[in-house]
RNA sequence: GGUUAUUUAGCUCAGCUGGUUAGAGCGCUGCGUUCACAUCGCAGAGGUCAGUGGUUCAAGUCCACUAAUAACCACCA
C-alpha cells in the first residue's frame, strides 16, 4: 500500500485527482455519513456567489472559512451539510448582459426583445455558473453537489411565488404609490441601500417664483420646481412667521403654481436663504412633508427622465436641457437673484452610476411596520430585532449586532418591485381595478400578470429554507425532511459589507415563513484588499484571480494564507508573498511525512491504542501533542481560526520537525510513535489544507482522510516531562547561541566540561542530545567541582555550566557574558522590587505569586554561576 | 454631523476573559547543509505596543480624552 513520495509536493499534479476521489466517495452528501441517526448536524448553506462573473479572491476567503468549519465538524461526528448554489443577482446580470451586447452589437434590450434578451442572459448564465461552480471545486470546497439550488430554479421559483402570496394575505406585503429611487438608467427602482452617494459640486441657484412672492428659495434642482406646492421655514425662524399658513398662486414661468408655507423643524435657516421649496414628487424629504402636511403632489419627470406633457415649452425637454431653459428664463425675467458654486452629496445607482431620480410611482413594498398575526402580532422589524437583542442570534465579532440593531431600528418599507425582465415574475394578476395574488393565473378572460420582477434580495432572502425544501417540507407548522434535520442553519459566514442587505432581510423572511431565526451564528469577515490596501475592483484592475495562485502555489497554500493573519469583521490585504510563505511551510509538512513514512515500519504500523512512551523526548512531544490538541479544538470552537493554525505550525514545525524528528534519528526504535504522530498531524492540518493531507493519507492508509475522526484529548499532559525537556533544549540553543556569538564555525568540533550543581537532572539524555545534536560538541565530561578553565565558552543555564574549550577572544567573550549579566541583573531586580511590594504579595493570586518566586530564584542561581565563572 | 473600528519590529499582521524577558511570516545580517526538506537549517539585529491621563498589587490588554486613518449610516433644499 505504501507509494513513494516525491522530494517536493506538487500541488498541480495531486488536487484534481483528490478532489476527485473526495466526490466518488460520496461523503460530501450528509446522507451517505457513516453515522447513527441521532447524530447532530451541522450546516451551512453557502452565500450564493452572482452569476454576473467568475469568483474573485473574496469568494475564496469564504469558501477557505466555511470549508474549515465544515471539514473539522464532519471530522468531529457530526451530520455535516455544505449547500451549494448561485444567485441570479436580477439587476446586476441584466445590466451586465444588456453591456456586453451592446458593445458587441450596438443593439439595446428594446431592439431585441424581452424574449431574446432573456435567452442571451440564461445563455451567459449557464457560462458563468459553470466556470463558478468549477472555482469551488478547485479550491477543495466539499459541497453537497446533490442539493446545488439556484435563486431562480424551479423549486426557489415555487417558494418565492409561495411566501409572496403568504406575505400578500397576511399584510406583509401590499402595492403603494410611493416615492421610489428610480434609475432612468436601469428603467427600474432601487431599494434605499442601492443607492450610492458621491460628492459633486452643482449650482445652488437663488431665485423668486414670482415677482409679487414674497421668499427667495434656494435649490440645485431648478426644473422640479415646476412640481412645487409649498415652501417650508424653520418655524422658528423670525423671518419667516408671519407667512406661515398664508398660501399663494401665481404664474411661475407659464405655470400655474399655488404654494403653502409650511414649517418644518427640519429646515435649516443657515443654509441658502433659509426657504425650501417643497417638490413632494422628487425628493424623499419632500415628500415626507407633503404627507405629513397634506399637500398636492405634482409629477414633473417621468420614468425616462423626460420633463412630462402638460408643462408647456418644457415637455419632453430632458431634465438637463429643462434646467438651462428655465435658468434662462429666470434671468431673462430678472427673478434669478445668484447662482454660486457648492459641493453636493448626489446620489446614484451602485450598478451604472446614473443619477437617481425620486419619483412616486405605484410599487410593492413588503412592510416591516405592521403587525402581522402569525409573529403574534409583532411586526417584522420587532420580530427581527427581538432576536438580536436577546441573543438568539449571535454575532462575530459582535460589534456588528450593534449596527444590525441600528440599522434595524430605522428601517422603511421596502420595496420589492423591479422593472427589468430578468428575475422572478410577481404572482399578481390585473384586470382593470381588480387584483389577483395566488399562485396561479386567475380564472377567466382579462387578467394580465403584473409585468415587474422582484428584487433579486427577496428571493435571496429565503436562502436558508428554500434550498431546504421548503414549501413543500413544511405543513401545518411542522417540518419535515431537509428542512426539519437542516433547519436552522448553525453559521451564516459572510461579508460584514452585506449585513444589512442580506443577512436582516434573511432573518424577517425566516421569522415570517417558518417562525424561527434562520442561523444560530453570523460570522462575518472582511474584505479582502489588494497589497496596498486598496479595494480590489475590476475598474483598477487591481484584482487577483483566485486560480492564478492556484495554479501557482496550490490551493492549500492559498486557503491557509486566506485563514491566517486575518480576524473576523477586519480587512486584510492579499499578496503573493503570504502564498508562497505558506506553500513553503506545506512542503514542510510534506518533508516530515515524507521522513516519517521513510522509516522502516511506520507506513505499515497499526496502532491500537495509544503508543507507550519511552524516552524524555517521547513522553515530551506527547505531552505537547496533547496541549496542541485541546488548544487547537479550543480556538476552532471559539472562530478563531488564525490562532488555531499559528498554533499547529508551532507545534508542526518547531516541535516536531525542529526538536523531535531531530531527537528521533539519534534515538531510534519510534516506529509506533512516529506512526502516531503522522496520523495526528494530517488529521489536525485536513480542514485548513485538505489536498496535501490527503494526499499523504492515501499513501499509507486505507480510507479517505476526510471522514476520520479529528484527535481527541487524551493523553494527560506529563508536567515533568516538559520542564526536564525543555530545560536541554534551553541549554543547546544556548550553546549554540554562544558559539555563533563568539564565531565558532559548528564544522569545527569542541571539547566540553559539564558541572552542574543539582545532579537530578536526566544527565544522560542531555549528553546525548549534546554531542549528537548539532551542537558540534565532540566530547563531554562531567566534573564534580567547577574547574573554571580559562579561555573557555562558557554557558550557563539554571545551575550547569558548561565550559566549551576553544581558543577564543577573551574580551569578546566577557563582553557578552557581561551583557548576559545585564539582562539577568535587570530581571532580577524588577522580581525583586515586585515581591518586595507588601500589597502585590497580598493581593495578587498566590499562584501568580509563587511563579514570580521560582523566577526569580532560577535567575539568581544563574547569575551567581556566571559571577563565578569570570575572573 | 453620527456610529464603529484601526494605530504593536523595515513591511503585512497575531496577541482570548489584565499576570514568564511582547510574538509570527516576509525582508535584513552572519554561519551552515551530500544523510526528510534551499519551497532548507542554525543563530542574530530590529519594538519607550500612536500620545496624554486614569483604574489596578500588576496595563499592549480595561476606562477617558487627543491625534491620524478607514468603513458604514444620515443630511444635503
């Protein structure tokens, strides 16, 4: 069964080939798990990439964290679940095809129609979600391929219609004229977080409507004011008082306008001429006011952006040319008072960066106010916040439960209707006045389904369950099969920067359809940025390609370089140099197994229990094999992934390599202990390098690695052990730092005189360590009294000397014994003045207390060797 | 304007509920290596933990303020 292993490890030639076999063997598929029915699960249903492009470095940080978590469950003897999908991310895919085939063909989506645009984007989606869904695989992600969802699949489309018409008979969902975000772009509106802002500057004209109106308003938008119907002032602003309440008509430019002053605390008297004037059909805040205080509204702009019939000379202007007309027309009737230059916030849509026009228009909203019977009369947000308030849903790191709260608190109605042809049609139907919401097309002649598509968030929204079976696994309350064994999922793993777009809405839908939250855990991570730490962004061409460094690095090296040096909710910069230092470290690895498996009956060892001890080195890597364990369980349990693998690289390398392998080839007769320590590393290393490991499993055992149980603690941690060990280690770094200081080449070998005041001390084994292990000591003699030779080394650690005879610059070495002295003196004197302090004695831990006594006695045993040792 | 973070070695970052001489990777210096590994080993240099004040027997760690940086939210007539 044992196969050679090559010198070097060769990523490129294994993964394939692993990944391979992983998915043969079926285990990705929690059904096929070699477990009692009892067994708990585990689950977490991957944040479904767009469709819209291939995945960026980003995505792979993901899949690096959520491979981890599920790898290392699946190994500790849980029912583990990894759900694949995809997102069909409505607005952002049609824009993107609509781009592409305009810069192919100059046709736009009018040209072609709504049915072969939609045969383009499904065409451009097979593409992408397959090269995708080939990124996944190739950075060892071990997804359940046989439960792969779509958000706009057949099943999703079923319960989208399903929780839409749920939603619409419970009042969760009603159609309103409202005033949207609307891009004349797109064609389409925008929830509240599409929208982006970027700092402009405009002109802030000053201008009258009228000769005979007695206040001078200030605006940047000139060519709503055809729409206005009141003014507001602060109602505390003298100026203005004695107009409020009054109302005038006049003639603003050919149009008839009758305009209320209002008061509105809202209003700044600073700011331009203290008035505003209220535009209800084109401003949020307008509009706000235009409610609260019962005013007309007047729509001026229509959905293209075109000033709408019924305004005169101005009618079918666009709102650009509108602008310069009526400016033009002010000055020429001397009402323009300035115009003066400011920076101004506008904002834009996050897809094609085209101004957002507020306008009102007839939409459907899902609302989070009204109390809905089935949450007990509680509303969506209550329900929403109730659970993060009382921690039913826990955030890491939890600074982010804050701004979810926060941002819960002031959350509006959302509007959930698109105008764009790819997404999912809304199950409502039309005929004249009437409305129809069911799952299927109404009976009779006349109904027309409402042409708009949802926003591609509600059917993401439902993520959790709807890739779970639901409608159909939930009946009467009750869950039945996926979603019953899967329900809720244990962690959410994703980017902070979606928080409030995906994971609040995740939670309101979840309470809604099925009552309960849909994660236990929210783990948030954070961007990834580019080696100068600036967002990567296909405009800068600053992004990496996730498979470029796996092609050159492995993808092991680019999952651990993903995981470490990094912390949950902070961003972290990528850069090649991190890859490569972890594609070194795993042909470290590989080495060490590679030199274990070389040893004559280790590959073939079959180990029962656990293997007996018998040197100072055995019982010392066993003790510290046992601390990586629990610690390393430790800090998986607790998310902290980069610790857990600083953790196992220490012990990997700087224990096992550095020390014991080292220790290993002078003692010999290891075969069951080396065996052991192999089976424990791989098993540990598999959820953070799974291929490498893997790899290595195959060549000596039957089986695959990836559903081997994860150590468990148990072994009990040998404290004498240790300190004995860790004492001769102490001293030959010491040795060697010594020689090196004093430039003694370690080819050329010494004689050594060993005086040691306690003879407790295992002296054989440090003897043997000594002259074999690199130290370039030829020979060593213990002698009873301190023979303090001159022109020696001299070296001392706790209470043994060691006195290495060579020709060396006697002052040199007195100058670094000298700085030795320093260091111990310095040390000792900041111990001696603690334990001297009465209340540091009294008041800290006794424990602490004794530490610091036993310190400070081993340094003044050492110091008074070194005293002794100079002249 | 509000909120939340960040500030630790030349660079990129760890450092959990306060308690060994503050760590890693890369880079740098010196030495070395046919015997698992040059995708290597050994040793070294390099830090008043942003600043000020406070709490404490004890502060990189907790608190307050200041400064710089970043992100998010809100307003924008």
């Amino acid at each position: 069964m044992k196969k050679e292993l090559a010198k070097a490890y060769v990523p490129q030639e294994n993964e394939n080939d692993i990944y391979r076999l992983w998915e043969s063997s079926g285990f990705f598929n929690p059904d096929n798990a070699p477990l009692p029915k009892t067994a708990q699960t585990y689950t977490i249903i991957l944040p479904p990439p767009n469709i819209t492009a291939k995945l960026h470095i980003g995505h792979s940080a993901m899949l690096a964290i959520e491979d981890l978590l599920i790898r290392y469950k699946r190994m500790n003897g849980y029912r583990t679940l990894w759900l694949p999908g995809t997102d069909h991310a409505a607005i952002a895919t049609q824009m993107v095809v609509e781009k592409k085939i305009f810069e192919e063909t100059g046709q736009t989506r009018h040209d072609l129609g709504k049915e072969i645009l939609l045969e383009k984007i499904w065409e451009f989606l097979r593409n992408t979600q397959s090269e995708i869904l080939g990124q996944m695989r190739k950075l060892g992600a071990s997804l359940d391929w046989s439960r792969e969802a779509f958000t706009l699949d057949q099943a999703r489309q079923k319960a989208v219609n399903r929780l839409f018409v749920e939603m619409y008979q419970e009042g969760a969902i009603y159609r309103g004229e409202r005033i949207v975000n609307w891009c004349p772009h797109c064609q389409s509106t925008l929830a509240d977080d599409e929208v982006e802002y970027s700092e402009q500057t405009t002109k802030l004209y000053t201008f009258k409507y009228a000769p005979d109106f007695p206040i001078t308003i200030s605006t940047t938008r000139p060519e709503t004011k055809l729409g206005d119907t009141a003014v507001a002032v602060n109602p505390k602003d003298e100026r203005y008082q004695k107009y409020l309440g009054q109302e005038f008509s006049f003639d603003f430019v050919g149009q008839k306008l009758t305009i209320k002053i209002i008061g509105d605390r809202n209003v700044d008297p600073d700011f331009g001429t203290g008035a505003l004037g209220v535009t209800p059909a084109h401003s949020m805040v307008d509009w706000q006011m235009a409610q609260e205080n019962d005013l007309a509204v007047i729509k001026v702009i229509n959905e293209q952006g075109l000033i709408r019939e019924g305004f005169g000379n101005y009618s079918g202007l666009s709102v650009k040319d509108a602008r310069e007309k009526l400016i033009a027309e002010l000055k020429e009737k001397g009402l323009l008072i300035s115009e003066e230059e400011v920076i101004h916030n506008i904002s834009t849509c996050y897809r094609c960066d085209t101004p957002i026009e507020p306008l009102p228009s007839k939409q459907w909203f899902v609302s989070v106010d009204c109390p809905l019977e089935r949450l007990g009369g509680k509303s969506l947000k209550e329900k929403a916040l109730a659970v993060a308030q009382e921690g039913t849903l826990k955030f890491i790191p939890e600074r982010f439960n804050k701004r979810y709260q926060d941002w819960m608190s002031n959350l509006h109605d959302w509007c959930i209707s698109r105008q764009i042809w790819f997404g999912h049609p809304i199950p409502v139907w039309y005929r004249g006045a009437e409305i129809y919401c069911d799952l299927k097309a109404p009976e009779g002649e006349g109904w027309v389904q409402d042409v708009d598509t949802l926003d591609t968030w509600f059917s993401s929204g439902m993520w959790t369950f709807s890739t779970l079976g639901w409608p159909d696994n939930y009946r009467d309350g009750k869950k039945f099969g996926d979603l019953a064994n899967f329900h809720p999922t244990q962690v959410l793993e994703t980017g902070y920067e979606i928080l409030t777009l995906w994971v609040s809405r995740m939670v309101m839908m979840s309470m809604f359809a099925l009552g309960e939250t849909p994660f236990e855990s929210v783990y948030l991570h954070g961007t990834i940025l580019d080696k100068h730490g600036k967002k990567m962004s296909k405009s800068k061409g600053n992004g990496v390609d996730p498979l470029v460094a796996i092609n050159e690095y492995g993808a092991d090296a680019l999952r651990l370089s993903l995981l470490m040096g990094s912390t949950p909710g902070n961003d972290s910069r990528y850069s090649a140099d991190k890859v490569e230092a972890k594609r070194n470290f795993i042909n470290k690895l590989w080495n060490i197994a590679r030199y274990i498996l070389a040893q004559p009956g280790v590959a073939e060892c079959q180990l029962n229990s656990d293997p007996e001890p018998k040197t100072i080195a055995d019982r010392w890597i066993l003790a510290e094999l046992s601390i990586t364990i629990s610690e390393v369980r430790k800090r998986l349990d607790n998310f902290e992934f980069s610790l857990a693998a600083e953790i196992l690289t220490e012990f990997t390398r700087d224990k096992l390599a550095d020390w014991y392998l080292e220790i290993a080839k002078i003692e010999g007769g290891k075969t069951e202990i080396l065996n052991y320590l192999l089976l424990a590393i791989l098993r540990l290393w598999h959820p953070f390098i799974p291929f490498v490991t893997e790899k290595i499993w195959q060549s000596f055992q039957t089986g695959v690695l990836m559903i081997e149980q994860w150590p468990t603690f148990n072994l009990a941690v040998d404290e004498q052990a240790k300190s004995t060990f860790t004492f001769w280690r102490d001293l030959i770094v010491a040795i060697r730092n010594s020689r090196s200081a004093n430039k003694i080449a370690p080819g050329v070998q010494l004689e050594a005189l060993v005086f040691s005041v306690n003879n407790q001390k295992d002296i054989a084994l440090g003897a043997e360590l000594i002259t074999k292990l690199k130290t370039g000591l030829s020979s060593l003699t213990f002698v009873n009294e301190d023979p303090k030779p001159e022109n020696a080394i001299t070296v001392v650690v706790q209470d043994t000397i060691f006195y290495l005879l060579a020709a060396i610059d006697p002052e040199k070495e007195a100058a670094r014994i000298t700085k030795e002295r320093e260091v111990l003196e310095k040390l000792i004197f900041n111990l001696s003045e603690r334990l001297a302090n009465q209340e540091f004695v009294s008041r800290a831990p006794a424990k602490i207390v004794d530490q610091e006594k036993e310190k400070l006695a081993a340094y003044q045993l050492e110091l008074n060797k070194l005293k002794e040792t100079i002249l």
